[in-house]
C-alpha cells in the first residue's frame, strides 16, 4: 500500500475518533444502530483486512489446489503512519505496512510476508528499541522500501527467510530466538540474525534482553543490540535501560535512558539521550496510538556536540 493511500486512511480514523461524541461530551456510539456504527473506521479496516485476504488467496493459489479457507491466515498485520519533529532535523512522515501470510499450499512451517519499511532495519532485522522510528530520527523516503519473501520455520525458534525488496533486491535471512525464564521475577532473551545481500555481503544482528519484573505491571528492562557487516567490519550498537509500567491491554507508561554508536567511528558514541513513551489504544482494541518525547545529545563528526529535543505521534492499525 502506496504512502498515498495509507495516510489519508489514518487521518480519517482520527477524525471519526473525535466525533464518537455528541456536543455534551456523551458517547453517541450507544444509540448508533450496528450498521451506522461501522463508520469509516471500521470501513478502512475491511478494506485493508480484504485486501490482504485477496492478495493471501492470490499467492496461495500460485503453489497448489489447496483452498486459502483450509487453514489459512493473515497474521502480524499493521499499517503504521509514525509522525515525527526533531529540533535538529525537523519534521517527517512515513509509512509502514507489515503483514505475514500461512498458506495452505505452503505446509504448516511455511509462510509469505510483504510490507514496506526502512531497507536497512528490514534487511538487518534489527529490535524495535532501535529503530528510526523509536530513535526518534528522520527516516528518509529514499531509506524505504517495499519487500516480500517467503519464510520457513525449521523449529519453535529458528527460521530461514529470502526475499527481495525495492529494485528487486535480493535478501536472506537466518533468524534464532531463544528465551530463558531464570526466576519468577527475571527472564532473558536471545536473538540472532543472519544476513546476506548483494551490497554488504554476509552479515549478523545480535540482541540481548534482560528483564526484571518488580510486580506484575511494573518492569525493569535491559535491551541491546550490535550488527556487523562483511563491508563496514565495525559493529553498530545500540543499549537501552529503562522502567515500564501497564496498565491494562495496550496501555503503557516506559522512561528509559538510551544510547547508540559504532565501533571503528571517531567517536563510539553517536548519541544518547533519554525518552519516555506513553502506548494506548485510541479506537477499540486494533487502533493503536504511541506518543514519543525524548531528549538527545548527539555527537556527531560534523557537528559540535548539542541537545536536541524530539516529539513522536505513531498510529498503528493492527488487521
């Protein structure tokens, strides 16, 4: 789904969320019939779910007799629009879709994704604490791309995955997960990813989690991540530590203090900064909101070092 498309269809999302209430404040939903209570947003929501059946059934159809109704599913999906301002780069849009298909025709372990999202974090698999998007920093149009592949899990927690992105780009993947539950109180978690592409060969992400739970809704955690590549031969990293508290589904308060770098560079760090980050649904349980303030200081080679403050508004419709 093109930028688009998509954009227009979270704004719409918003704007019927602030008309759920009449002029006194009342919620109006009560009195709609269930037709009328559909609306435009569960509307856009079909039309996307309809879409990825379709293009599940299509594909599917390319492998076997087998019908997509035997089994299949469209699962993981999200359309993401993530808003962004930063003091020293100021503002920028972009658009992300995911989805992951079970086809019938494919066997149990087998499965297709698609979606749009940056190359580099696509390519590398790289933890969501360290994405753009949660750094805060400009995501350029040009840094985006389109992809599909085709994924086949060999365990519980190992997969092989090839696919092609923007250009018709080849890309593999290798992917282990593993976690330990130490106590009652305190669990890790281990992930690697193996890469390859034409540009930078041969190359591995690993993650390392380690979280404390304090009480059932109040959490300590400690997040890392490194990826070397054949042609950088210098690990990018990445740390973060911070305290997260639910309340309730898809509500949530998090403060952490993070930093990244990269060895080899001038200077190993190439920022760090603190942010908190409040996560709540905004329309029923599969419109997801996400607001982000943060508070860095880079130190980058061709600047002095300088504080940087930065806002982040993300919508997430899960399908």
């Amino acid at each position: 789904m093109s930028p688009r498309l998509a954009i227009p269809v979270l704004l719409a999302v918003l704007c019927a969320n602030a008309q759920a209430a009449d002029g006194n404040g009342k919620d109006t939903a009560s009195a709609e019939t269930p037709e009328q209570e559909i609306g435009i947003l569960d509307t856009s929501r079909e039309q996307v779910r309809g879409f990825s059946v379709w293009l599940g059934e299509t594909v599917n159809d390319w492998f076997g007799d087998r019908p997509f109704e035997d089994g299949g599913r469209v699962t993981h999906g999200r359309l993401g629009l993530r808003t962004l301002w930063r003091q020293d780069d100021g503002f920028d849009t972009n658009v992300r879709f995911r989805a992951r298909f079970d086809l019938p025709n494919l066997k149990d372990r087998a499965y297709v994704f698609v979606g749009r999202q940056n190359e580099r974090e696509l390519v590398s698999d790289q933890s969501e604490a360290f994405t753009r998007e949660q750094l805060l920093l400009e995501n350029q149009r040009s840094e985006q791309t389109g992809f599909a592949g085709l994924g086949v899990g060999f365990r519980e927690n190992l997969d092989f995955r090839v696919g092609v992105r923007g250009g018709l780009k080849v890309f593999t993947q290798v992917r282990y997960r593993k976690q330990w539950q130490l106590s009652a109180q305190d669990r890790i978690e281990f992930r690697e990813t193996i890469f390859w592409t034409n540009k930078d060969k041969f190359g591995s992400t690993t993650a390392f989690d380690y979280e404390h739970a304090f009480t059932p809704v109040l959490s300590l955690q400690w997040q890392n991540a490194a990826t070397i590549t054949e042609k950088t031969d210098d690990f990018a990293w990445g740390s973060s530590l911070g305290l997260f508290r639910r309340f309730g589904d898809d509500r949530m308060l998090s403060g952490e203090m993070v930093v990244t770098g990269e060895t080899g560079a001038k200077e190993n760090v190439d920022e760090y900064g603190v942010r908190m980050k409040w996560v709540q649904p905004v329309y029923r349980d599969w419109l997801i909101g996400e607001f982000i303030v943060g508070h860095y200081w880079p130190q980058r080679e061709e600047r002095e070092r300088e504080r940087s403050w930065a806002l982040g508004l993300n919508l997430e419709m899960r399908f």
